[in-house]
C-alpha cells in the first residue's frame, strides 16, 4: 500500500505486535507506507498507563504512554513488506530525542496520532511524531526505528 | 587545503554541532580527526543524523553505508565528499 489509505484493524493487528492493553493505536485513518501514518487512540480509565489521582491530582495517562502510542504509529508509518511469509518488519525503538509534552491526557481524550517519516540510513529512520487532542498538541517527539532493510525497499 | 575548503570544512563542523547538539567549539574538531568509534566518539544514531544534515544543507544524499563509510571517514574526506557530489545551498 503506497497510497493514503485507512486501515483496519486486522492490518494494525497483523502489523503491530502489541496487544492489549499495550496497543496504543484504536484506529488508523490514514497511512502511506513507509511515509507516514495518523492513527487515533481514546484514552480510557482502564488503560495501563493512567497515574491514578494521590490527594488533589486527578487521574492522567502518564507520558510514557504518550512516547508508546507515537512508536506503534511511527512503527505503522516505517513497516515494510512482510517478506515471503510473517508479520511485516516493524523493527525497534533505538532512541527518543526532544520529548515535549504540553500537558498530559486525561480519560475520555481522543489521541489524534502523527507519523512522518524524516528519513533513513543504515537501517535507522528517523520519524516525527507528535499527539493532539481536540486540534492541540499536548505532545511531540522524535523517535529514531531500527528498522531491518532490504533491496527494493521503499 | 585551499580558503574555499577551509570554509566548506567549518560549515559542514558547524553542522556537526547543531544536529548532534555537542557541546563543543568547531576549533575542536580537527580536520583529519575519524568522526566515529575513537576519533569523535559519533555512532551510527548520529550518523543518520548527519545524512539527514547533509542532505538538507548540501543537497548530498549518502544512499547507502558503503558510501557513508568513506564519506565520514574524517572532515577531509566529507569536504571532498560534498565539492563532489553537492550543491553548497548553505
């Protein structure tokens, strides 16, 4: 698929190898292979991730999660084709660079997710990720893949 | 090595510190100096980084690590790299 096209939830499954409750990615709306991916996620009281409420705090996924759901969609965006058989290469996280975050998702947000892949060497590709809510962006980051090449990839 | 190469080499030593973020004076830098492993300590992260640099501040793409090998060998060598394939936009 080199088009922007949506992608259902068999695809996110047969790609991704997390599963609940470490899936981070409800929904992909658009996806360019090897380009760029914009996934949504809803965050929910019942995710790992949420930092339940001490004295006045109220309950927040906590960051990490955030860094989590921009990996599985820079992971969607930079995926190549499976090879003969198996599950597509998605590779590894190598390395996070300037995380921000603006403040931090709470239960009932809906994650818009971007994806765009900056460019690659050596088997590194360098994808910017940042998360929105309601058209603000409460997160960014730079996430470098290690993502195993082969001729005639894309 | 001529006043334009002098030039180009402190353009490309300049690059190196702003996209890898060192905390170091392009002085520092010697001319003949390996940028990975023992020389400059850079790995193979930055060494994307730096293709990326390249590739938007000369218009040089490194296509592959054979061709990165030799291109990062030392300063020298990314300056003769960059009279040869690029178009100094910066």
């Amino acid at each position: 698929m080199s088009a922007a096209a949506a992608t259902g939830l068999d695809e996110i499954l047969a790609i991704l190898p997390h599963r609940s409750p470490f899936l981070m990615v409800d929904r992909v709306i658009e996806r360019r292979q090897g380009h760029s991916c914009l996934a949504l996620k809803r965050v929910t009281f019942g995710d790992p991730g949420i930092r339940t409420g001490d004295g006045d705090r109220l309950p927040e996924l906590s960051p990490f999660f955030l860094v989590e759901a921009m990996s599985q969609t820079a992971a969607l965006a930079a995926a190549q084709p499976p090879p003969e058989t198996g599950r597509p290469r998605v590779g590894f996280l190598a390395a996070i660079k300037d995380f921000h975050t603006e403040r931090q998702a709470v239960p009932g947000d809906t994650l818009e997710i971007r994806a765009e892949v900056v460019g690659h060497f050596g088997g590194l590709v360098k994808v910017m990720g940042t998360v929105e809510v309601d058209g603000e962006r409460i997160g960014k980051a730079e996430l470098i893949l290690s993502v195993p090449r082969e001729v005639g990839d894309v | 090595m001529s006043e334009d190469d002098k030039a180009l080499a402190l353009k490309i030593k300049k690059l190196i510190i702003g996209r890898l973020k060192l905390e170091i004076e392009p002085e520092e830098i010697e001319d003949d100096q390996p940028l990975f492993g023992e020389g400059l300590g850079l790995d193979s992260i930055d060494a994307l980084e730096l293709v990326l640099g390249l590739e938007q501040e000369f218009a040089v793409k490194i296509e592959d690590e054979e061709v990165g090998v030799k291109a990062f060998a030392s300063i020298d060598a990314l300056v003769t790299f960059v009279k040869e394939k690029g178009l100094q936009t910066a």
